[in-house]
C-alpha cells in the first residue's frame, strides 16, 4: 500500500492497516503474538493484553493481529468503548460489535441494527435486541441476563451456537482504547470479560495503557495496586518493544517525506535525537510543524531564521507550553542561552547541577507537563543549536509564537520599496497608513519589527561598507544609509508611535536603536561616516523628547547597558553616554518631575520603589543631580507643605522616608551601608523637608513603632547621636508609650 495513499485515506492518527508500509517492526511483533494464539487449543478461552503507552503503536500491532487473523480465515469483531458515554450504550455498542464481525464473515448483508430499550421500576433492566445473526442475538442475551439470573443457562446457549458456526476458527475480539473509555465502562468491560462473556473459542485482544488503566482501577476499587487486579483478568500480555535506533530513523524518513515542502526537513533531521520516540507524538508534532508553516511561517524567508533554534522552540512550546512560557520570562535563563558559550557552565552551591539546570528543574516540575530529563534535553539542544550570531535575537524567536503576524524580512523589504518611489510628506504618510492598519488589525509587533529592521539593516549596511575598499563602491551604501535615516525621522514624527499605555515605540525598540547607535558611533573613517554619525545624534536627540512620557523605561536601558557584562560593550556605551548627554539630560529632568508627580498618587512612591530599578535608585537614594537641585527641591517643599491637608501626600512621603531609613542602616545586614545615601540623609534641609511632610499629621501608633526603630538607628549610625536633627512632636511620644524606653535602652529591640 502506497504510504501517502494510506495517510490521505485515514488521517495522520491513523494506525497502519497491513505490514507494507511499517517501518518499526510492529509486523513481526504482532505476527509473533499470533502464531502464540494459533498454537494454543482451540477450545481455551483467552484474553490477551497489548501493553503500550498513548501513541505507541498498540492499535497497529492490534490491526496486524488483525491482519493475521482474516489471512488465516478466522472472523474477527472490532469494538471501540471509549465512543460510548453510559453502560448501556457500551454494552449495546459490543453486541453490535460481535454481531457485526461475524456477519462480514459469514458474508451476510449488514443491515441496520435495531434495538429497543426499556427499563422495568421493579428492578432489571430488559432489552429487546434484534440481530443478523442468532451468535449477536444469544450473545446479546448473554450481556443482559445476568440480571435476570439466568447467567449459566445463557452461556450454554452462545457456546453451543459458536461450536455450530465456527468450525474450526475462532472469534477474534478486539477491544482497543478501553482506557480512554470512561472509568465506569472500562471497569465494567473487564468484569464482562472475566465473568460473563468467557467463553471458549473466543480470544479478547485488548489495547491498554497499563499505568492509566491501573489508575482508573484503583479509583474504582480502592485496590492499592490495580495492574495485580488486571493480572487476574488478562491471561497473557505482551509489553511494545522499544524500535532499535534503526527502525526509528526509517520510520522518521518516511513521515518527514510527507510534510509540506516548505518544512526545513535538514534541520529536523538535525534535532533528531531530541523528537519524541513516540510513533503518534512524532507524527503530531511534524503536522504541528506543518500546519505552522502553512498558516504563517512560510512568509519568513529560507535565510531569515535559525530553524533548528526555531524548530527546538516549537517542540518545547509543543510538548510543554506553559514550561517555555516560564522560560521565556526567566531573565538569566534567556541570558544564559545568548551568552553561555562565554560564561561556561557554573556549578551551583551543591556542586551537582549547573544554574541552568536547576532553575530549570524547579520550573518544569511545577508545571508537570514533562518529565524534567526531556526539559532538559531540549533546552541543552537548544542552547548547543545556539550559534555565536544568531540571525535573530532569542528573545524573537520566544517573540514568532506569541506573535505570528511579525513582519518578515520580504515584507519589510516591499514596504520600504514602497517608501523609496515617495517623497518625504509622503512617506510619513505611507507609514501612518502602515502603522493605522497594523493598529486596527491588533498587529502592532509589525510596526515593532519594521522598526528595529531599520537598524538591523543599517548595522548590515556598515559592516558592508567597512570591507569595502573604494570609494566609488561606498556611494550606494552611503545612499542607502541615509535613505533608511530619512525612514528613521519621518517614523518618529508620527505620535501615535507614542501614545497610549502600551506605545508601539517602547523601551524594547529603543534598545535595538540605541545599542546600534552606540555599536558603530566612533566608526568615522570617512566624511561620509561622520555625516551619518551627526544625523544620528540628531535622530537620538529629536527621539528623546518623544519619549518623556517612557522616561523611566527609557533610563532603566541607558543605565543598564552602561553596566552591561560585556566589557566592550559596556565601554561603548558609556562612552556614547557622553555624546548622547543632552538627550540623557532631557529624559532624565522628565523622571524628576514624574517622580514628584507620584506623591500626589495613591500608593505612587510604593509601587515606584517595589522593584529595584537603577534610575529610581539613583534619583530617590543618592544625589543624583537630576532629582537635586533647586528647582526639584523647591517643588518637594512645597509638596511638604500639601501633606498638611492631603493624606495621600503625607503616606507617600513615610513610604520615602522608611525606604531611605532602610537603605542607609537596615541593609547593612546584608550589603555595606549606602555611603550615597548616607551622605544624602546628613543633608540637613533635605532631611527637614522629608521628616516635616512625614510628621505634620499625628499618625497611627503601628506606623510610630516601625518608624521610631528606623529613626533611632539613623540618629545612631548616620547623624552622630545628634536627636535634634530628627525631631519629633508631642504628640509622637504619648502616642509611643512606654515602647519609647524598650526601644531607646535596647538597640536590638524589634518591633
């Protein structure tokens, strides 16, 4: 039989029919079971088990069984419990099953089953059944009548009706799936066999996953064990043998020969030893892939992506979703897959499992989708399959799955040869519809990709030009160069780049332009080059001012990457710090003011100091000139001065000052004292300001207790034992109580 007539016929779940087109041996396993049953006397009764996990291969052993069955002339019933919902229906569905199979075999015409149900109030339930065949009708009665107690005298009867028919066959009963069948039915279905329909010259062949089954037994039961309890009840079963590694790689050629032509079928053969080793798993996920590439990931070119990367991304994201979602959001795991070929493998603190491996340990055994073994065998693939440069960041590819509609290098390529035939007006235009469009489709990440292609490019454009070695061949770079500048300034002329909540420019676009910017700005070799390097500063400085409302974001990337772990890239950017200072400066005086902003908020000052962040560190806890000078400190007097009459003012500057107190003397349990903030706080009339808002209302006796532990220590350890520097109101002490004393007298008193 043809293997893609044979898959277009019956699905990509379908078990194979006949041996020709078996790739695992399953032919000879089930051949073998077989000759086992033929060798057997025809008068034993049996039941055998066919043992495997979900997608193993149990239902295409049970259908070479099959095979055998019908080429030795033996009449064979099929019957599927798991599509019945209530006993009845099952019981029903196995007569119409057995009655089925031995029509076809006595070549009878098939008609119509009709049954008529009924249900006595005394107690039995009675069926009337019509069958084909009197071997359906008898069997039928012999399901029903045990209620009836007639038990015995019925099986006489379907005996002596089986020896009459069968000659010298047997019947052939195969019960597949029955531990997908609900745990009533599956439970029952094995008592009918072990009690009721035992009978000789009838074979049962039952596929089963031991584990789910045995689960579903022991719910039912309470029996501790349940495969003790389908011992008693299967005479033989067979377990499904592993393939050799042969066998596996025949039966992966011929299912990746099948996908569509646009899967990267090298690159699945290169992630060989991670796929499952599963035959339905294996085959789901390369449709998965399939049906990807056919829904959005053909639009990416064949040189765009790192398909392996990708392909590993998607077998995770297939077998334990919410797993790589965790991942994907773990910083230094993300860091660890860019950057591990420079950092090495460091052992953590019990010297058996590498950071990596733990952190990812925890992760996988929380969401229990996967084994933490097959996590790791993907991600350690994964972060072996990561190559020095990738064609895209990790997080991208993290980025392709949550967002399909991401812009590919083609139709970035078409959307800027649109833009090339236009004047300036125009093209501001052009990119207004492109982004209104995008906006309106939900597809905003496409106006984020358009973005940062702009600087991918650019980046490619001068590494081109750096090789190059005359002049006349620089030109069309230069040309280029500019003209993707020109895209630069007219995008950022568009405000709705910036609005909202959520702007399309945001701090991960900036980032993408600034590490370019700061990568290639010392790269003037030629006038050309510095007429490139001055519009850039031009583009950066003109950006600044678009982006005050992000000003926190926006820092937070400046002051990160002037910290950056790779020492190049760290001195670049603190160097380009410098030339980019006036728009530093502007963004910064942003932040000062929309820090003030959040004392009039509720909770403002909370939530900005709930997470460590450099620049808020940096303006709230040391002289940052920024945050002190004149005309802030003005603004924050008379700040002070609200709080008299706004409660919210008050408790956003206790929520400051406690967060001060704590830096400067709590910390120092754990990290030596802020000498920055300690410094800060011996600045008398700053100090004045802050303590004069914290006090200007009496507070709660909670609130003193927590606060006057804080203010001893930093009349201790910062303002030399001086108490007039931190005074307090009358109202303070009476409220304090004779708490005042256990605290003064014990500087180891805890509230």
């Amino acid at each position: 039989m043809d293997t893609k007539k044979q898959s277009k016929e019956t699905g990509i779940d379908a078990a194979l029919e006949t041996p020709e087109c078996d790739s695992l041996d399953r032919a000879v396993f089930a051949e073998r079971i077989f000759k086992i049953i033929d060798g057997t006397s025809q008068d034993t009764k049996m039941t055998i088990g066919i043992y495997g996990a979900w997608g193993s291969g149990k239902t295409t052993v049970m259908n070479f069984i099959k095979y055998c069955c019908k080429e030795a002339g033996h009449p064979v019933a099929v019957y599927n419990p798991w599509q019945f919902h209530n006993r009845e229906n099952a019981w029903k569905g196995f007569v119409s099953s057995v009655d089925k199979g031995i029509a076809q075999w006595q070549e009878k015409k098939i008609g119509t089953l009709k049954r008529q149900d009924a249900v006595k109030k005394a107690s039995a339930k009675v069926r009337e059944v019509t069958e084909i065949t009197t071997v359906g009708k008898v069997i039928g009665d012999l399901v029903l009548k045990p209620l009836e107690g007639l038990l015995e005298q019925t099986k006489h009867k379907v005996q002596e009706e089986l020896d009459k028919i069968l000659d010298d066959k047997r019947l052939f009963v195969f019960i597949d799936d029955l531990d997908r069948a609900e745990p009533d039915i599956l439970y029952d279905h094995l008592m009918l066999l072990n009690e009721i329909v035992d009978l000789n010259r009838c074979v049962y062949i039952i596929g089963l996953d031991t584990e789910v089954a045995s689960q579903i037994i022991e719910n039912k039961t309470g029996i501790k064990e349940g495969k003790k309890f389908l011992e008693k009840i299967i005479n033989w079963h067979f377990n499904l043998p592993e393939p050799t590694d042969f066998d596996w790689q025949e039966f992966f050629e011929r299912e990746i020969e099948k996908a569509d032509s646009n899967v990267k079928k090298e690159s699945l053969r290169a992630i060989f030893v991670c796929l499952p080793r599963n035959p339905r798993k294996l085959k789901y996920f390369l449709r998965y892939i399939e049906g990807l590439h056919k829904s959005f990931l053909s639009r990416f070119g064949d040189d765009e992506l790192d398909w392996k990367v990708l392909y590993l991304i998607l077998l995770l994201n297939f077998e334990a979703p919410k797993t790589l979602k965790k991942i994907s959001a773990y910083k230094h795991l993300v860091s660890d897959l860019e950057t591990y070929l420079f950092a090495g493998e460091e052992k953590t603190a019990d010297g058996q499992l590498t950071a990596w491996q733990k952190t990812l340990r925890e992760i996988s055994e929380k969401e229990a989708e996967q084994t933490p073994e097959r996590v790791e065998l993907i991600y350690r693939e994964l972060r072996n399959a990561i190559e020095l440069e990738l064609k895209k960041e990790i997080k991208e590819y993290f980025l392709i799955l949550e967002n399909p509609e991401l812009l590919t290098w083609k139709e970035y390529a078409a959307l800027k040869q649109r833009l090339r035939l236009l004047e300036r007006e125009k093209i501001k235009n052009e990119l207004t519809n492109f982004i209104n469009d995008s906006n309106n489709k939900k597809h905003i990440e496409r106006v984020r990709e358009f973005l940062k292609k702009l600087f991918e490019e650019r980046h490619n454009l001068l590494m081109l030009e750096r090789d190059v070695e005359i002049d006349e061949e620089r030109t069309p770079i230069f040309d280029e160069a500019m003209f993707l500048l020109d895209i630069c300034f007219a995008s950022i002329e568009i405000e709705g780049l910036f609005q909202g909540n959520n702007p399309i420019f945001n701090d991960k676009v900036f980032e993408s332009w600034y590490k370019s910017l700061a990568k290639w700005f010392k790269y003037k070799s030629t006038p050309q080059d510095e007429l490139i390097r001055g519009r850039e500063i031009e583009l950066l400085n003109a950006l600044a001012s678009k982006l005050k409302r992000q000003a926190l974001p926006i820092l937070s990337v400046i002051y990160n990457h002037s910290h950056a772990s790779d020492p190049d890239l760290r001195n670049e950017l603190r160097e380009f710090r410098q030339i980019y200072k006036d728009a530093q400066d502007e963004l910064e005086t942003a932040l000062a003011e929309q820090i003030l902003d959040k004392f009039r908020e509720p909770e403002g000052i909370v939530i900005l100091t709930s997470k460590y962040n450099k620049p808020i560190a940096s303006f709230l806890f040391s002289e940052h000139p920024a945050f002190h000078n004149e005309k802030i400190f003005c603004r924050l007097k008379k700040l002070a001065c609200e709080a008299k009459s706004d409660i919210r003012i008050q408790k956003n500057f206790i929520a400051y000052v406690k967060k001060l107190f704590y830096e400067a003397v709590d910390k120092k349990e754990l990290f030596p004292i802020s000498e920055a903030t300690v410094k800060l706080l011996k600045k008398q009339d700053f100090l004045d300001v802050l303590w004069s808002a914290v006090t200007v209302n009496p507070l709660t006796r909670l609130t003193i207790y927590s606060l006057e532990e804080q203010r001893q220590k930093v009349i201790r350890e910062v303002l030399d034992n001086d108490e007039t520097r931190l005074s307090v109101p009358s109202w303070w002490f009476e409220l304090l109580g004779d708490w005042k004393d256990k605290i003064g007298h014990n500087p180891q008193f805890k509230i």
